[in-house]
C-alpha cells in the first residue's frame, strides 16, 4: 500500500481509504446491510494496509455505523484511523451535538472518533452550525478526548468553500468530491488547491462519480480506452487521475463487493504522482469531452436561467439529466433529484412562462426538457387503485 502525508500531521494515510456508504446488501433495501460480507471486505481492506475508515451518521439509515463498529474490534480499531460525520440537520443546540457523538462513539465501539467531519457543509447550514457555537462544542469534546481532530465534508461552490476554509483556523482536513469529469464542478480543482496550500489533508470522495466511471462505458469511450498502450480498466483510469494529483491526501472508494475491494488495493499499491503520463492525461481530456457530447440537453450551466420566476433549480436538473442518459445510471441522479432538491425547486414547478428560452445562449427548449426530466427523476405515480366490485 501507498502512503501520503496528511496535511500537517505527522501520520501517513493510505492511498485508498475505505468509504462505508455503500456496503452490500441483503435486498434493496438501504438498511439490510449484508453485515457478515461488509465485515470481511473492511478487515481485509485493512489487513492490505487501508488504514482509514470513513462512515456517518446517516448511512445506511444508521446501520452504518454499527456495522462499523463491529467490523473494527478484535484488534482492528487500532491499526486505523476512524471518521464519521456530526449530521448538521439534527442539531439545534450543544445538546443535540453532545447526544448525537455519544450516540456515534456507542455504535461505533469506541471512546474517540480520529476525524470528525461537519457533514455536508453548503451556504446555508455552514453559518447556521457556525453561529450557532458548533465549533466552540467541538473544541471541547476534542479537549476532552472523544474527538481527535476536526473537519468538514463540502456540497457547494467554491466561494463557499474557501469561506469556510479561511472561517476558522483549525481545520485538519476536508473531503470533497472530485473527479475526472468534475473538474469545476463544487469545489473543483480550485478548491483541491486552495485547501491544500491552506496546509489542510484533502480526502476525496466520489472519484468514481458513484460507480459512474467504473461501469462499462458507452461505445465511443470504450473505444478510446481500447485505443491506450497501457490498458486499465475505466475504474483504474479515473482513480489513478485523481492520485496523479499530488495535494489528495487520501481516495475514498464506497466499495460494495470484495472484488471491488480487491482491485483498488490493488490499483492504491501502484499509484501516485506521476504515475499518468501526457499521453494518459490526454486520452483522458479526449473521454471526458466524449461524455459530455453524449449530454442530450446542450446546457452549458452558464445561468443565464436563474432565477426562474418559480425557484425551479434549471442547470441543476439538466445536470441530473445529462448524467442519467449519459452513463446509463437512474438511481444516483434521481437520489440526488429526490432527496437534494426542495419540493419547489424541481421540474414539474416549471409555469411555462418561457422567460428563460428568450435569454438562454443555447437556444434549448427549457420546458420541454424540464416535462422529460422530471418524467424520468421524479416520483413514480402510484397506480390507480381497482375496483374489486362488490
């Protein structure tokens, strides 16, 4: 296994860090989580060097955590590093902040988590957990011995995450998402360099867009791939882009099969700066640009849009679409479609009124798309219900 310096501490991570956010499952239902497999897929991770494990509250509706737990005793809890994450939408108070780690620390089988992350940080829960006092609690369950060192977890644009790196002096570390196609996007390659000159241990989520970038391509970016000297399969291809920078600190990979666990040990051992050469970074450029022209709606994200008259979040939606067609993937867009956007925030909110088609550089029928997104993301209607007779 590879190893890079974390931030300003004096401990190495291990290239790969073990992400617990999507274990298998006994059916498919998110909270029947197949604890004897997810068991041995950590332990065998961290018998092959992984030394950091990743989980939150939330995960798995909160059988995450415990399965966790369970994972890191007979002498596992010691060869590790442990994060989880405080779930801001549940905090009011100190006391909320103290019952929810006391919660955390009891599933999870143990007196101190090593990195607690603020979960999901944006522009608007940022302030709010701020003003409200949450870092003064931290420092105190961390002068106490039950948290080892703080930091957050980011959903946002780069103005708000550079707000919050510079909004207070002692972060140890982030986690973003980043990955080949996610250049710009969130806190992006800005964000990646900004907070490690900040000297903060930048942990990557999400670099294979949630199993996006490993599955088998489209025909025209198999063909590129296949068009390599050096073959790899598309997993390896983006996980040894985002190693190839040399401010991440550590990949995070939500592995849900012990093969999966197998390969990116495997991929971790041969990784690092430098390993890409001009022609891989190239032949990379060349299939992100092949994904983008499969995007049916040609939304350029320029917000020229917003805002809509109604509060419908319009790139967003076409982004959630895009990527839906694009990789062959309902589930991922339509959770974030579902669960991220406010009821009057999605498609079918949209009145029609057109004032977004006259100033739109694209020209795109904005409604049109709007129906056709919503039909494919939104909730399915129930069927109507039979009449029996009597």
């Amino acid at each position: 296994m590879r190893y890079l310096k974390f931030g300003k501490l004096d401990w190495e991570a291990s290239a790969l860090g073990f992400g617990a956010m999507r274990l298998p499952l006994t059916d498919r239902n998110p909270a029947n989580v197949d604890e004897p497999e997810s068991i041995r897929m950590i332990r065998y991770a961290i018998d092959h060097g992984v030394n950091y494990v990743d989980t939150a509250y939330l995960y798995h509706e909160g059988r995450g955590e415990p399965t966790v737990g369970r994972a890191l005793q007979h002498g596992y809890r010691e060869k590790v590093k442990l994060a989880t994450k405080l779930p801001f939408w549940l905090i009011s108070s100190f006391k909320d902040c103290d019952r929810i780690l006391n919660e955390q620390l009891e599933r999870l089988q143990t007196d101190k988590i090593d990195f607690y992350l603020l979960h999901g940080m944006n522009k608007e829960w940022w302030p709010r957990l701020r003003d409200l006092g949450v870092l003064r609690w931290a420092e105190g369950a961390m002068a106490a011995g039950h948290i080892g060192y703080l930091g957050f977890s980011f959903h946002d644009d780069f103005e708000v995450f550079k707000e919050i790196v510079d909004g207070y002096d002692n972060w140890t570390l982030c986690q973003i998402q980043y990955n080949y196609m996610d250049i710009a996007h969130q806190a992006g390659i800005q964000g990646l360099k900004y907070a490690a000159e900040k000297g903060l241990a930048v942990v990557i989520m999400e670099p294979l867009r949630g199993g996006q970038l490993g599955k088998e391509p489209p025909a025209e970016v198999a063909k590129l791939w296949a068009s390599a000297q050096r073959k790899r399969t598309p997993a390896e291809w983006a996980l040894q882009w985002v190693w190839n920078h040399p401010e991440v600190s550590l990949v995070l990979s939500g592995m849900t099969a012990m093969e999966h666990v197998v390969e990116n040990v495997a991929i971790a051992n041969r990784s690092g700066p430098g390993t890409l050469t001009k022609d891989d970074l190239s032949l990379i450029d060349r299939v992100r640009e092949a994904y983008r022209k499969l995007s049916p709606v040609p939304c350029t994200n320029c917000g020229y849009c917003m805002p809509c008259p109604q509060g419908v979040q319009i790139p967003h939606i076409f982004e959630l679409y895009n990527d839906a067609i694009i990789y062959n993937d309902r589930y991922n867009p339509r959770f974030t479609y579902l669960m991220q956007l406010q009821d009057g925030q999605r498609a079918d909110q949209c009145a029609e009124c057109k004032e977004c088609m006259v100033i739109c550089p694209q020209h795109i029928d904005i409604p049109k798309w709007l129906q056709k997104a919503h039909a494919l993301l939104g909730p399915k209607p129930k069927p109507p219900p039979t009449d029996k007779g009597s």
